[in-house]
C-alpha cells in the first residue's frame, strides 16, 4: 500500500500535467496525495485483519490437524479426510474414465478395422488424429490391462505388452510420429526402444510399491484422460491417502495383536521381493523415510511435529533439485544423442541414402513420476 501510494503521488501529477497542463498537474497531486493517504492505511487494515485471523485461527488450525482433519477449501471447515475423498456429482463423469468427452477409446472404433494388423494406432485403439493425452491414457489403461505381472506365464500377453510399449514410445515421441505416420513401421525400425517394463516403470511407477505409494498423480492423470480440475485433483489425493491409511493398518495389525516375530518376518520377505524390482533399492529407503517422517508429524507433541514438518518439507524440496538435476542431464545426454543420429543419417545419406534413428523415445514424463515417488 506504501509503494502503491508513494508511486501514484509520483506519477499522477506528470500524467495530468502531460494531458492538461498545469490543471491537470494539480488534479493529479491532489489525487496522488488521496492515494498516498489511502493505500497505506487500507493496507495496513488489510494486513493487520490477516493477522489477527491467523492468530485466532491458528490453536483451532493445530488443534484440528493434530486430529487428522484437513481443511476443506470448499465448505471453508475442517473435516475428516475420508470426506474430502468422497466424489461428488462434479466428479461422476472423470472418474467414469472421461465417457461423453470423446475419449481416445471411442475415436477410432470406426477405423480400426480399416487399418492394417499391427498398426501403432490400432494397436492402442486410438484414431491418426488423436492427442497425445488421448494416445497416453489408452497405453496406460492397455499396458496395465496386458502387464506380465498381472499375466504371469502368458506370452501371448508378453508380445502384446512389449508391442504396446513400442507404439507408445513412437507415437509419443512427435519426431518419430512423424516419421511413422509419413512410411509406416519400416520407418521406424531403427528407433532406440526402452525395455517395455522398464519404461512403464519409469512413467507410472512399479504396480508392486502400489499399496505403499497408491497411485501415482501422473497415473491418475492417464487413466483420466488428463482432464482434471483442482478441485478433482485433491480429492484424488485424498482417496490415495484414505487408500494408503487403509492398507497401512492392514500391515499393522499384526504387530498391534502382539505378533511381533511374525509381522518382523513378513517384513522382511516382503522387502527382498520389493528390492528386487526396478529401482527397487532405491526407491523402498525413501519411501520407508516418508512414513517415518509423517509418523513423526502425526504422533509428536506440537514442538516436535512442527520441527518434523519442516524437516519433511526440505526433503521434498532436496528431492524435487535432484529431480531437476537429473532431468537437465538426461535432456543434455538426449540432445547428444540426437545429434549424434543426425550426424550418422547425414553420413548414411551421402553413403548410400540410407536414413538413421531418431535416438530413444524418451519421455519428460518420467521426471514426475520421480519426484513424486520421492
């Protein structure tokens, strides 16, 4: 209000003069001083009105959270965070997986069967003309569907996942869709694939941590379409809390009825099949420290939560720079090989004609799902 009020005492009387001369400098200084005078003061009010709220809200804030309640911005209450989870009528249609949007699933029913077999875009049941959330929603809700976890000794379903992972990773990659949509799949056979596990792992995260981490933001963003306001997105994340609480208390309760040996056991058979997965080593100590640093939270006094709650929101920070990081190398290391691919194709082309690979179909995608696992 200061500065507003200061800059307007400045700047009135110079326009006025400029527009009407030396009457219009004399109107702009007394609406100049008007402002100098009344912007602080409202801010002032303003500011000293936020505060006192802040310090009359904050024992209700403490007292409330400390029960596990969460603050719901749409009735302005605290309230049980199972509340919060439950849909509403804003929601029916998202999370009926998007039907009445022209979702990617109904594009291409009336063209599949005009396209030849093994066509990527058949193959994901989406039309040439989808978009590339239409095209990531149908892999992931397909991939999931046909995964070899959940087809264990079936190699039919094998095939159809790696085949999967193959369209998603040209039709996601803008210059390999192009390239495929001009010659077809003989144009792309020499792109650089990513293990079809592997690459499903690095964009939605392993099925196998699912009952410790729930879903994925970026999963749920898939299976959705996309399409997503704020208001779904949090209570999205609510359900996944409400999820994980549910599962948590299932791991528990076998050491809360005094079976102590037995639950150690359990632990520790289940933390070698976790280690052995994709990143498993890395990923299973930092989502251990998240439950002991929200524990920390949730079951210290008001000293120690509030010491626990900063300390987790610098490992959030810490995590979402090595994220950032990590990123930034592995664009600089995509860049390099996709100059080096230029430069081969060039040579090739003066040699025989012959053209050479776009580099991997890497994904910016993967970042998120990092740094939220993190």
């Amino acid at each position: 209000g200061v500065c507003a009020g200061v800059l307007g005492l400045i700047v009135a009387p110079i326009v006025g003069g400029c527009k009407e001369g030396a009457k219009g400098a004399l109107c702009g200084l007394c609406a100049g001083l008007v402002g100098a005078v009344v912007l602080p003061v409202t801010g002032a009010v303003i500011g000293s009105t936020q505060i006192i709220r802040g310090i009359i809200n904050t024992p209700e804030a403490i007292i409330e959270s400390g029960k596990g309640k969460i603050w719901n911005h749409d009735k302005r209450e605290w309230t049980e965070w199972h509340v919060l989870a439950l849909p509403d009528e804003e929601d029916t249609d998202t999370y009926n997986g998007g039907a009445g949007r022209g979702g990617a699933s109904g594009t291409s029913s009336g063209s599949r069967g005009e396209r030849e077999e093994g066509d990527f875009y058949a193959l994901l049941d989406v039309a040439p003309t989808a978009t590339d959330d239409e095209i990531r929603k149908q892999y992931y809700l397909l991939a999931r569907k046909w995964h070899p976890d959940k087809c264990p000794g079936d190699p039919e379903a094998k095939l159809r996942f790696q085949k999967l992972g193959e369209a998603y990773q040209v039709l996601s990659n803008p210059a390999l869709r192009a390239r495929y949509d001009a010659g077809g799949t003989d144009s792309v056979t020499d792109a650089n694939f990513v293990d079809p596990s592997l690459f499903f792992a690095m964009l939605f995260g392993n099925e196998k941590f699912e009952f410790l981490v729930g879903e994925l933001m970026i999963s749920g963003l898939a299976r959705m379409g996309g399409n997503l306001s704020q208001k779904q997105m949090a209570r999205q994340q609510a359900q996944r809390e409400a999820k994980l609480a549910v599962n948590l208390t299932a791991l528990l309760r076998r050491y809360v009825e005094g079976d102590e040996e037995g639950f150690r056991v359990a632990m520790r058979d289940q933390a070698a099949e976790l280690i052995s997965q994709s990143y498993g080593e890395q990923l299973l100590p930092c989502i251990g420290e998240a439950y002991r640093m929200q524990a920390e939270i949730h079951l210290g006094n008001i000293f120690m939560s509030t010491v626990s709650r900063v300390a987790y929101q610098v490992n959030i920070l810490k995590s979402q720079l090595n994220g950032a990081t990590a990123a930034f190398k592995v664009f600089r290391a995509q860049q390099d090989i996709e100059a080096a691919a230029k430069r081969n194709k060039s040579a090739a082309e003066e040699s025989s004609g012959g053209g050479a690979g776009d580099g991997p179909a890497a994904s910016s995608e993967q970042r998120a799902a990092a740094e939220e696992v993190a």
